[in-house]
C-alpha cells in the first residue's frame, strides 16, 4: 500500500534576504523557519532542505538496518544514525555522510557491516539520493 505524506514551504522575497517556513502536514509537528543563510552558514535556530533530508535519511537507514537486522535473526537493542548532508552553493546536494553505532546481541562485526552496507543501499532514502555520493562508517557497540 503506498503511502503519501506532505510538508509545505511559504517563501517571501528573493532568495538571499527572503525567509520562509516549512511545515510538516502530515504529522502536524510543526512549522519551520527557513533561510539561505541557515541553508549556507550557520542555522541560528532555523532549518534548511539539507537538514530535512539529513533527518530523513537516518531515520530511513535506522529502520531499514533494524529490518535487516531482525531478517538475519539479530534484535537490535540500540539504532544511533546520524546523517551529515552536504550542500555547496552553485552545484547542490553533493553527498550525505551516514555514522551509525549500534549495540546488536550475538552478532559478529562482519555480519554487523556486510548488513550495514546493505541498509546503506536498501533504505528508500539512500535510493532517492542515488545521484550523490553516500557514504557510511558503522560501529558495532558492545
């Protein structure tokens, strides 16, 4: 069954001076603010599209590991993903940087990366984002 879920984003004025707000419809979580300079220097309490897909891409890849972990016999006690999205102005998106830590019971450190690259692959984020570079570390914790 697909399903569809939906933000939206108001933007007023040009692109460097202008601001907006995106919010996240679906959920109803909340409304947030916009900038370039979030985007391109430091947030000061704002977001950009980068930060989105960084959260979506570990969310994405945290599940997806879980699934595959469960596949192979192994619960995972502890998912920790962080993903680091990369823009550069004047050529976009150029690569997102997955660290995962993960304390999984009975697994071997080989079985525990060949799954994590699996997921690295697997996950419908990483799918969508297959015009960049993306990159994993994995870290098995004990």
């Amino acid at each position: 069954m697909a399903a569809t879920r939906s933000a939206h984003t108001v933007w007023n004025g040009d692109l460097f001076a202008g601001s907006g707000q995106t919010t996240l419809d679906s959920s109803g979580l909340g409304t947030f603010d916009v900038t370039w300079k979030a985007r391109t220097e430091a947030a000061e309490g704002k977001t950009s599209p980068e930060e989105l897909i960084a959260a979506a891409h570990a969310s994405c890849f945290s599940m997806a590991f879980s699934n595959m972990l469960a596949q192979a016999g192994h619960t995972p006690d502890e998912v920790n993903t962080k993903a680091d999205v990369t823009f550069v102005p004047g050529t976009g998106i150029t690569g997102s940087h997955l660290t995962v830590s993960a304390t999984v019971p009975g697994i071997s450190e080989e079985e525990f990366q060949k799954i994590a690259g699996e997921a690295k692959v697997g996950c419908p984020v990483s799918g969508a984002l297959a015009s960049i570079d993306i990159t994993l570390d994995a870290t098995l914790e004990s």
